[in-house]
C-alpha cells in the first residue's frame, strides 16, 4: 500500500450526526441496553443514561424519529457484524450485506438454528452448539472442512493489544458473541435490509465520512472492549471485570475527564451512574458497555481517532469494529 493510500484510510475525519446511538447487545432484551448523544445547536453532544432497547421491530424508525427529518444516525451495536472470510469463501458468499437476505431461507432455512451435535454442522448450518457440555472448537474446525480455528476468526477479531474475540459460530462460554449475533442479523438487520428504507451497514457501503455525509440510518459493529484500550480504562487491568460494580465504578473519573476534554456532556443522571458504577444489579455491566461503547463511537466521530477499517476486499464479508485500527493479514 502506498504512503498516500495509507495516509488517507488514517485521516482523522471529524463527523457530525445529529445522534449516535450504541447498544450493548444480548440474546435476552433485559440485557440489551442503548446509550445516546445527541448533538445540540451550540455543538456539543449530550449523552444520557442508557435505557432498554425495546422492541426490534421498530428500534430504528424510532432513532430516525428521535434525530429528525434529514439528519444523520449513526447506531452501534455490540454484536459480530460479518463473516470469516473463509468460511463465506466455502459458502460461496461474498458481500454480507446482500447475504443478510438469504440467510435462514432455502438453502440457509437452517443457518440460524444452532447444531446439537458435531455431526449437525455444516457451511450451511454453522453455529455450535445448540447447548454446552463435551462441545469442543475444534468440532466446527473438522465439521467447516478449515485448516485450524485462526480461519474461523474475522481480521477484525484478532487484534494486537488485547486477547481474540470469540469466533463467531461458538456458543458457548462468557465470551461467546454467537447468540447476540443470530439475534442481531436475523430479527434486527435482515428485516431492515428488506424495508422500504434499508439502513446503510459501514463499511460494507462505504467509508464512514460518505455515509454519514447523507441523512439516514447507519449501522456499524462496536466492541467495548476494545474501546476499554483507547480511552485506557482500569478496567481492562488484570483481575478487573466489569461484573463488579466497584471496578465499574474506579473508572468514573477517567470517563468524565474523556468527556471533559472533548465537546461531550453528561447529563446528571449519567453522571450520577457513572459514580455508582451503574449500580449493583446483574444489568449494570450491560448498562457500563453502552455508554463506553457510545463514547468509543464519539472518539472516531470527533476525530480522535480514525475509523480503521483496512483498504482490502475482506472487509465486504468480514466487516470491521469502529476505531480499531487495522493491522497485517495473519
């Protein structure tokens, strides 16, 4: 890649929507929270404490609402947005954007429906299992027909500086984003893409500046934790977790000073959340991530950070996770 193509896929662009929406995803609505930042006349964002996300059905005719006729939105959601490039190779997918529209019909009528067993698997019907107990990764790697589990991990999921993402079709285990996935496409994305206003999915439709440059709804894949890094939060340290509300709460004064420095307000609520750590109920790290997530989103949108994705055709099956910064193909 040339100086020049480099230079300009790093470019810091600074983006205004008039509202930035992340959610924190999971199978379960109880624990799928949705932080906002909305952009006042004075030019600054106000974000609010984080709320449900509600019904699916309407989630973003209600966001086109809420930012107003001919207005930009961008809405983040914590759940894989792509493919493993091999595998689609396998399945002979090659943009997964238009794919959204097959899967769970004629050939994919299974594709969502988890594998009970090893036998179970196939390109066609790859997550695994359907429940836990004498499941092993290495199943999928020998059902997928793939050399090793690094094919089955997006680019996007292996970054330098903090441990792999979990692969997409496992189901199984805390760090298993497979359920959030199958429930993302499938009653989230796949019926919006088949609207009569389809939201446009970055990067699969074009760089970040160009589609939110136009009004309408736009969509991109986040990760908190990876956001724990750019805002260097205690809370990514060793033997932190963002399951105790005290950890939770010890990043209080990193997360106001962020918004401090930047064109960012909390509101007193939020404020007021951030202190207590969001609480002591089981929802508080969902509730945490939303808002950490949001103010990832707003770093790339500022233009503290760029928006990472690499120059290459991976990223039209792969997709890529906002502001993480892409790296040489392993």
């Amino acid at each position: 890649m040339s100086d020049k193509s480099h230079d300009h896929r790093d470019a810091r662009i600074v983006m205004h929507p008039k509202l930035v929406t992340h959610a924190d995803w999971s199978k379960n609505p109880k624990k799928r929270w949705c932080a906002f930042a909305v952009l006042r006349s004075d030019g600054l964002y106000q974000v609010d404490a984080p709320k449900p996300v509600g019904d699916l059905t309407t989630y973003f005719g209600r966001l086109l609402e809420r930012a107003g006729a001919d207005a930009a939105v961008l809405s983040g959601f914590d759940f894989p947005i792509g493919l493993p490039a091999r595998y689609a190779d396998q399945a002979g997918l090659s943009d997964f954007r238009n794919a959204l529209s097959s899967l769970g019909h004629g050939r994919w009528q299974d594709f969502y429906k988890p594998a009970p067993s090893q036998s179970d698997i196939s390109v066609a019907r790859p997550f695994y299992p359907r429940r836990p107990g004498g499941a092993k990764r290495q199943n999928l790697v020998d059902a997928l027909g793939v050399p090793s589990l690094n094919e089955l991990y997006r680019r996007c999921d292996r970054s330098a500086g903090r441990n792999p993402a979990e692969v997409v079709f496992w189901l199984v285990g805390a760090k298993q984003v497979g359920k959030a996935a199958i429930t993302g496409w499938k009653d989230l994305l796949a019926p919006a893409m088949a609207s009569s206003s389809p939201p446009k999915i970055w990067p699969f439709d074009g760089r970040l500046s160009e589609l939110l440059g136009r009004p309408g709804m736009v969509v991109a894949e986040t990760y908190p934790a990876e956001v724990y890094r750019h805002l260097d939060l205690a809370i990514r340290g060793g033997g932190k977790s963002k399951r105790r509300q005290s950890d939770r709460a010890a990043d209080a004064n990193s997360l106001q000073a962020w918004a401090c420095v930047n064109p960012v307000r909390l509101t007193c609520r939020l404020r007021a959340e951030i202190v207590d750590g969001f609480g002591a109920g089981k929802d508080g790290e969902d509730r945490f991530d939303a808002v950490v997530g949001l103010l990832g989103m707003l770093d790339v949108v500022l233009g503290n950070r760029p928006s990472g994705e690499p120059e290459d055709d991976t990223t039209q099956i792969e997709g890529w996770i906002l502001g993480q910064h892409s790296t040489t193909r392993t």
